[in-house]
C-alpha cells in the first residue's frame, strides 16, 4: 500500500507540474524558471550556489535555467561588491509581473486538485504526508528547514 501511495503522489505531482507548464507555456516560462524566480523573489541577491542548496538541481540545469531568465529580461546579476568573483541575483520588473498571473493560475490549479476534498480530510492528508518526510528525513540523517 505504502508503494502504492508513493507512486500516486509522484502522479499527482507530475500532473500539477504538466498543468503548470500547460499554463506557463503561453507565459514563455517553463515549471523550472518559475521555481527558480520564486526563489529569488524570495530572497533578492541570493547567489546562484544558494539556489542551488534550496533546490533538487545540478549545477548545469541551473546554469541554463538561470541564462535563459536573464537572458528573457527576467533576472539580472550584479556582482558582489565583498567578493567579486561572486554575482548576486535579482528579479526584474518584467518577472514581477510573471509572478503575479502565476499566482492566478496556481490559484486556479490547486483549486480545481482539490475539488470535493474537505477540510478534514485535506488536515489528515497533510498530517500523513508531514509524518512520512519526517521519517525518511530522519533514515536520511538531516535536519528540517521548517
């Protein structure tokens, strides 16, 4: 059952992320830029190796993805002033923007997922789910950011 489960939530999130991309295509922005942008809106001036700490990447789909958005006129880098090697990076104007109609969609998506799913059962759902990431945090020997 527990196969099952994990195999079902794994569909789940592939389908979410295909419906984003849905969305997202006519945005000219792939699922991944946007995870990216959210993270850098998030904390403007983070550095490309930070991003990479934060996400489930390698180093070269990160170097791309970030390429692309600068190169869209979604991000810009500036180079750090106590270490030059170093560029910060920062969302645009343009990308603020982006932001704001995903926030619509998302809204939509998510809505639409959870349609005919009560509060309840969304509460034991998401308790069941926190127990699991609990457990194989703890087989894997790290700590939780939350």
């Amino acid at each position: 059952m527990i196969k099952e489960m994990c195999y079902k939530m794994n569909k789940s999130n592939m389908l979410y992320k295909r419906i984003m991309a849905k969305h997202l295509e006519d945005m000219n922005i792939t699922y991944a830029q946007l995870l990216v942008l959210r993270v850098i809106k998030a904390e403007p001036g983070i550095t490309a190796k930070e991003i990479l700490l934060q996400m489930d990447t390698d180093k070269a789909t990160l170097s791309g993805i970030i390429s692309r958005l600068e190169r869209d006129g979604y991000i810009y880098r500036e180079r750090n002033e106590q270490d030059k090697r170093v560029r910060n990076i920062y969302i645009s104007e343009a990308s603020k923007d982006i932001c704001n109609q995903v926030k619509q969609i998302e809204s939509k998506c998510l809505s639409t997922m959870i349609d005919g799913i009560d509060d309840a059962d969304m509460n034991q759902f998401l308790e069941v789910i926190d127990l699991l990431i609990e457990n194989q945090i703890k087989e894997l020997g790290e700590q939780t950011d939350e």
